[in-house]
C-alpha cells in the first residue's frame, strides 16, 4: 500500500496559526449531514471548502492553503477542504470511501492531536497527531474515525494530481 506519513509537516508557528484560525468565532463551518456516503447518515460533521475543482472557494485559502500546498509535489490541486468533527462517545468509523472516482492523491492534514484516526483500506491505522501529514493514493479506500477526548477533531484534506 502506498502511502506516508510525514511529523513536523508545518513550522510549528504555522501550524498554531492554522489552528488559531479554524477555531476562531470568525471562521464559517458548514453542515453536512454525512461523513462519508449517505448511507453514512448516522454521523455530522462540518467543512469549509477552501478550493473546490481546482478554483479558490474562500478567503482563507492564502492563510491555510497555501503553506500546505507549497509543501505538496503536485500538477493541479482539485479540492481543498478543512473538516471539523465533534466529540463522540465512542470512535465511531464512517463509511470506506474514497475522494474521487479517477486517480488522485490525497493529502491529510492534521491540525490536533486527539484519538481519532484514518483508517486507510481497513488495515492501517494513521493517528491524528498535530502537524502531521499523511499522503495517499487516492484509489485506497479510507474511513474517517471520530475522537473521545477532545472537542473537536480538525484536519485538512487535499485533493490532487501529479
């Protein structure tokens, strides 16, 4: 399986500033009311999409975008969006998916560190640690994992092509 994990992705300046601004009263989240599929309907989150088919979605995209994109070896970014789970009960795992039906590669940011994870393909298990990167072969199927012990879980997923 091809992927990696890469710790210390962002100066850690940055990666406070990114943190800072997802969790600011003035950044909007929108509701989706599936994590992954809509058979997934058991389970929210929210997102704010920072480029969506490769255009610029927001007014945050030099702000958090770019210092994760100057960073990724890439040809066109086609969707950049910052998600924001809510604590659970127990880890809940969303549906196996995959971001796009044609080849891509996948990076996910991790903002903070808590005790939700990626699964990538039912097998690998990606801890979500604070200014941690995971890159992907976006045809590995990939489930999200809420966390218990924190507010929120916030991540960053880029889609791209090479």
């Amino acid at each position: 399986m091809n992927y990696k994990v890469v710790k210390d992705f962002l100066h850690p300046d940055m990666c406070n500033k990114i943190y800072s601004i997802m969790t600011s009263n003035n950044f909007p989240w929108h509701y989706i009311d599936s994590i992954a599929t809509d058979e997934d309907n058991k389970r929210f989150y929210f997102t704010h999409m920072l480029i969506l088919d490769s255009m610029i979605n927001s007014s945050f995209h030099p702000s958090i975008h770019i210092p994760l994109e100057e960073k990724i070896d890439h040809k066109t970014i086609l969707r950049s969006k910052c998600n924001l789970f809510v604590k659970e009960n127990e880890n809940f795992h969303s549906e196996k998916h995959v971001d796009h039906e044609f080849k891509h590669k996948v990076c996910l940011y991790y903002v903070n560190t808590n005790n939700g994870y990626t699964l990538l393909d039912g097998k690998i298990k990606v801890d979500s640690i604070a200014n941690t990167a995971l890159f992907f072969d976006g045809e590995i199927p990939h489930q999200a994992v809420s966390q218990t012990d924190t507010k929120v879980r916030l991540n960053i997923n880029i889609t791209y092509q090479v």
